[in-house]
C-alpha cells in the first residue's frame, strides 16, 4: 500500500520517489501557461463537474482563476454525448443528471478556441465502503488521532482508491491514494494521515469527520501518486512538479470516472 505521507512522518527523512511515468519539471516563474483541467464523473446524481483554469506564476495567488466559454463533452460507452454548462462560477462546468455506471467507459472533449483535449476513463467497480471510525497511533510526537477506513478487497482483480477526507466541512488537504499490490484480497483498515503533521491538524473531540472513499482507475491513481509525490518535489529537487496526466493536447489534470461512497463519525 502506497502512504507516502506516513512514511515521510514516520522517519523524518526526505524519501526520493520515481514513478513509471516521466514527470516534467516546470520553472515555475516563466513556464507557459498551460490549461488545468479537474474532470469528474461520478455513479452518483450531482457528480458531473469539470473546473478550467490556467496555470499561474509560482508568485501569483492561489485563487481559481476559471476559464470560460470552453465546450465541455461527455460521450459514454454507447456514444450518446452530454454537453455540459457553465454555472455561474467561471470557469466550472456541471450537469444537473449525468451520472457513470460502472465498469463503463468514457470521454471527454473539452474545445477553448482553437484548443481541444481529450482523454478517456473507465470507471471501475463499486468496491463496498465498510466502516469509517477513529483510531489513536502513538507516532513521534504522541497519541494522535487518526481515521481508519475498512473495506475489502476484491481478490485477483487490480484495484485503485482514492480517499477524501472532511473535517468540519473543510477539505483537510491529504492526499490519499493506493492501490492493491500487497492487499489483493485482503480486509483493509487504512489510516488517512494529515497532510502535514502539526497540532492544527490532530483531530479533536467533537469534529465532525466525512471520509469519502472512491474507486478510480489506474491513470488516475497515477496521477494522485505523482501529485503525491510532486508535492516533496521530485527527485533530487526540492520544487514542485507536475504531475502526470491522462489528458491529450497539453493540458495539465485529470478527467476521472469513478464510484464514490461516504460515511460520517464524530471524534469521541
């Protein structure tokens, strides 16, 4: 199981990370501007959403900075294409009713003038979310709290998940993504480590935990690994970097299909 956060805090040490995949360095103050392309298509009702923006200087403000006026396109397996709107947020393009159904295919053409990227995505099947609940580690600095997410396995199948977290309603910034090597089969009680290892990040008594749990396929998982990994920097280099994509024409991101499940527990 891939948990490069938990390794990172464990030995405090800066651990040099290579995927399979090339991952380009960019400068980060004169580098081009790119598209960033953040496509989802989930099983469920509300869960088509695709953000366009462009890329900034590393001195610029981190504010979404929404493309508008791109067409925006999803073909599923049997060729019936949805075009999605733009909502009143720039830049952010949804549908009301487009949902995937697992285990099938799908595109996603995206035109910006002149511009078009693709890309493609099978949505994988539903793996059942079993529990969600806490669980106290004793690691460098003392008890902590931590939420542990159980589920199992399907056995001789690859599998890929992703796992979001909520804290009180806020985004707690991990980035958590694994797949199966060494649990093919197996019932699994994974750990979601905090981003950063601080006391404003401990869980607390009585915040209120959403653990989102999705199972995505293996180019996004490769892109989560690498956004992962960019995040340290890679390689011998200590600046960011960025990541692999599943989607054609220069764009940087990721277009996911995938299934998604959610529980909720309050830290005791």
């Amino acid at each position: 199981m891939n948990n490069l956060r938990y390794i990172f805090s464990l030995v405090a040490i800066v651990v040099c990370l290579s995927s399979c995949e090339d991952v380009i360095e960019l400068n980060l103050d004169t580098a081009s501007e790119k598209y960033v392309i953040e496509a989802n298509l989930t099983d469920q009702a509300n869960g088509a959403k695709v953000l366009i923006s462009k890329t900034k200087s590393f001195k610029s403000t981190n504010d979404f900075a929404g493309v508008s006026g791109a067409v925006v396109e999803i073909e599923d397996q049997q060729g019936n294409i949805t075009r999605m709107t733009e909502s009143t947020n720039k830049g952010v393009y949804t549908h009301a009713t487009l949902k995937g159904t697992p285990t099938q295919a799908y595109k996603l053409k995206i035109t910006v003038g002149t511009e078009v990227f693709t890309s493609s995505c099978v949505m994988p099947s539903v793996v059942p979310l079993e529990d969600v609940y806490q669980y106290e580690l004793s690691l460098f600095d003392g008890p902590r709290l931590f939420t542990h997410v159980k589920y199992t396995d399907p056995i001789g199948v690859k599998n890929f998940y992703r796992f979001i977290e909520y804290r009180n309603n806020v985004y707690t910034k991990s980035i958590m993504a694994s797949n199966d090597e060494f649990t093919d089969g197996k019932q699994v009680n994974q750990t979601i480590f905090p981003y950063e290892f601080t006391d404003e990040t401990k869980l607390k008594k009585g915040d209120k935990i959403k653990l989102e749990f999705l199972t995505i396929d293996e180019p996004v998982y490769k892109y989560w690994f690498s956004v992962d990994n960019g995040a340290q920097g890679g390689g011998d280099s200590a600046a960011p970097v960025n990541p692999v994509t599943n989607i054609k024409g220069g764009a940087i991101g990721y277009f996911s299909a995938h299934t998604i499940q959610s529980k909720e527990y309050t830290v005791k």
